[in-house]
C-alpha cells in the first residue's frame, strides 16, 4: 500500500473543519434568536449531534480496517456535502436540528478517517503526523469561526453556500490524491501482516488504551466547561462577551504556536507518555485556576494552562494509540479516540449545567480539578504496571 501525502491528507483535515467551524458557533445563536426556539431544545439538538458524530467516528474507524480508506471518506464527504447543500435550502425548525444529526454523522465520520488515514502516511514519527493534523484542524476552526461573524449578517445560507464550495475542493483532494493510499482490505498481507491484524489486542495494551479513552471523554466534559458554561460565568461577573471571546482568539494563537514548538522538539526527543502526562497536570492547573478566578486576569492565566496542556496531550493521544494498536485494527481504535471525546463534548454541557444548577460554578470548577487529577494519575499508574509488558506496533 502507498503511503498517503502528508501535505494532502492535512490539506482535507484544514478543509473539513473550516467547513464544520460553521456550524457550531451559530447554532445556538441562530435558533434561539432568529428560530425561537429555547435553550432546553437547543442543549437536546447538540446533544444528538454530539451523538451523531459519536455513532460516526465508531462506525467509520470500524470500516476503516476492513474496506478502502480512500473511497470511505468520499462517502463521508458526499454526506457532508448532502447536509450543507439541504441546511442551504432547509433550514427552518425542525429541519435544521435534524439535518444537524446527519451533519454530526458526516463530521465524526471523516475526523475518524483523516486520523486513521495518517496511520498510512509516509512518516516515521506518528507524533508529528498527528501534531500537523491538530494543528491544521485548529487553524480551520480559527478562520472558519473568523468568518461566521461577518457572513451571517448576510445571510445564514451564504454560509452554508461556502462549505458546499470547500467540501467540493475536499472531495477533488479525496478522489485525485487519496486514490494512491490503496485499500487496507486490498492490499495481499504476508503471513506476518496477517497474523498481527487477526492478532488479538494484548491486555496490558487494551488497558492503557481504556485508560486513555476514559481520560479524553472526562477531558472533553470538562473542556466543554469553557464552551459553554464560562460565557455565562464571565458575563454574570460582569466581564465583556468580547473578553471572553478574546481568550479563544488566545486559544487558537498559543495552540498553532505550541503545535510549532512541539513539531520542532520532536526531532530530538521522544517520549509520548511524558507529553501526555505535562500535558493533563496543566489541564487540571487551569481548572485550579478557575476555583479562584473572580476578574479577567485569572481567565486568562487559566486558557493559558489550558492551551498548553490541550496542545501537549490532545494530539499525542492518537499517536500512543495508533503505537499500541495492532496492524488491522488500528482505524478501529482511532474511531475509538474520537468516539470517546464526542461523547464527553457531548455530555459537558449537561452535566455542567446540572452541577451549577445544584451547587455553584465553583463547585463545578472543583469537581472538574478532582476529575482531572484522578485522570492524571490513572494514566500514571496503568502506564507503569503494563509499561513492560505492551507490545508497540
């Protein structure tokens, strides 16, 4: 099988999320102030989107091992394609939320397929194969959320008219250059290939690689604590909306700059576990942060952490992952990965709005701490008890 360009595989991941950056930030806006439609109904509508992308990650990792990558994801494309082009013309209530389930489908679908993808590319270093995939996303989601500000005033279909337009220039990426990273069910194995795809995942494996997958769904529940939740935090403070969207601004900044910095010590060292470990204990710090933040300077020290620790672990995840799968399951375990995460950015803003509810926010920011930190030494623990006896593909 070929190895897949790098520099193409990166060019329909920047694409996508341009395109997807669309949706997320409007939703809420747009149903409930041109829509009228309340904030129960709008948190039910994410959730099933959340959901839906949580269905098409598993489902796309799962065929992934076992059909030709390349034409998967032109099926995801086409699907995504689909929604937008109906969103364009149907985007009242409740054709918007239910179009939004297929449009969650198609996103956790081809998310799934471009990571699984860069299991193919040609590159001795998964980290940076990885690292360059985060960051390209994150370089999407910037100037994709950049532009919905100034195209809604326009008009919501021009926007959706945009991501037709990009999807298209993906799906011509997807059917003239993915066509050469073959098929994983069609390339002949030799007997030692066969035997490591049928090969049963070794235990101590399967352990880190649950450890990690409960980890990124408790990490995305308490990362979407900043999606959702803050905004209202800050604002009943009486700190500017602006402000709060300034520390996103932040956010994309500090992440293009750390995936920079950690693509460059990557030539020179090597240890996935130590990354990801740094980067969760400033994940948990930022939550710290957050118990004792009354004015803008604590929010700003607290996306700081955050982002370090985002841009540190996020990404090196689906690396390890993608070291302790076995040959033939790999596009499996990375649907996994991404299953994982929709369902804790799925489950985020419920159960942060139920704990604020019940208690407080600080309450909430102290349960957050408590959960990170748990997760931080789990991942410890099992990575010591098995660190001898896992099995690197």
């Amino acid at each position: 099988m070929k190895k897949i360009g790098l520099i193409w595989l990166a060019a329909g991941a920047f694409l996508s999320s341009v395109g997807m950056s669309f949706i997320w930030p409007l939703t809420s806006v747009y149903l409930h102030n041109d829509l009228g439609i309340s904030l129960t109904m709008i948190g039910i509508v994410l959730f099933f989107n959340s959901l839906a992308s949580v269905i098409g990650s598993y489902v796309g990792g799962a065929l992934f091992d076992r059909f030709n990558p390349a034409q998967l994801i032109r099926y995801g494309i086409l699907g995504a394609l689909l929604s937008f082009i109906l969103l364009a013309f149907f985007h009242g209530w409740p054709a918007f939320g239910i179009l939004l389930f297929l449009n969650g489908l198609s996103a956790g679908w081809n998310s799934t397929l471009v990571y699984a993808m860069g299991t193919n590319v040609d590159s001795k270093d998964s980290r940076r194969v990885f690292t360059i995939l985060y960051f390209v996303q994150n370089m999407g989601v910037v100037i994709g959320t950049s532009l919905v500000g100034f195209v809604y005033d326009a008009g919501i279909t021009y926007l959706f008219m945009i991501a037709i337009f990009l999807y298209l220039i993906f799906l011509l990426i997807a059917w003239t250059k993915y066509s050469s990273s073959g098929a994983n069910a069609t390339k002949p194995l030799n007997s030692d290939e066969k035997n490591k795809g049928k090969a049963v995942v070794p235990k101590p494996n399967l352990i880190v690689l649950f450890t990690l997958f409960i980890s990124l769904m408790i990490i995305w529940t308490m990362y979407q604590q900043w999606d959702s939740n803050l905004s209202v935090y800050m604002t009943d403070l009486g700190i500017p909306l602006s402000q709060y969207s300034l520390l996103w601004t932040l956010n994309a900044f500090l992440i293009m700059v750390m995936q920079v910095i950690i693509i460059w010590l990557s030539r020179y060292y090597e240890n996935y576990i130590v990354q990801i470990i740094f980067g969760l204990i400033f994940v948990t710090i930022s939550f710290v942060t957050l118990v004792f933040a009354h004015d803008y300077g604590y929010f700003v020290v607290a996306m700081i952490l955050l982002t370090i620790g985002e841009a540190t672990a996020i990404p090196t995840i689906p690396a390890l992952v993608n070291n302790l799968a076995p040959l033939g399951t790999k596009g499996r375990y990375q649907g996994l990965v991404n299953s994982w995460s929709s369902a804790g950015r799925a489950i985020g803003p419920l159960i942060g709005g139920i704990i604020i509810e019940k208690q407080s926010y600080t309450f909430l920011f102290e349960i957050a701490t408590l959960a990170l930190a748990i997760v931080v030494i789990l991942v410890v623990i099992s990575w010591l008890l098995n660190r001898k006896k896992i099995t690197m593909y």
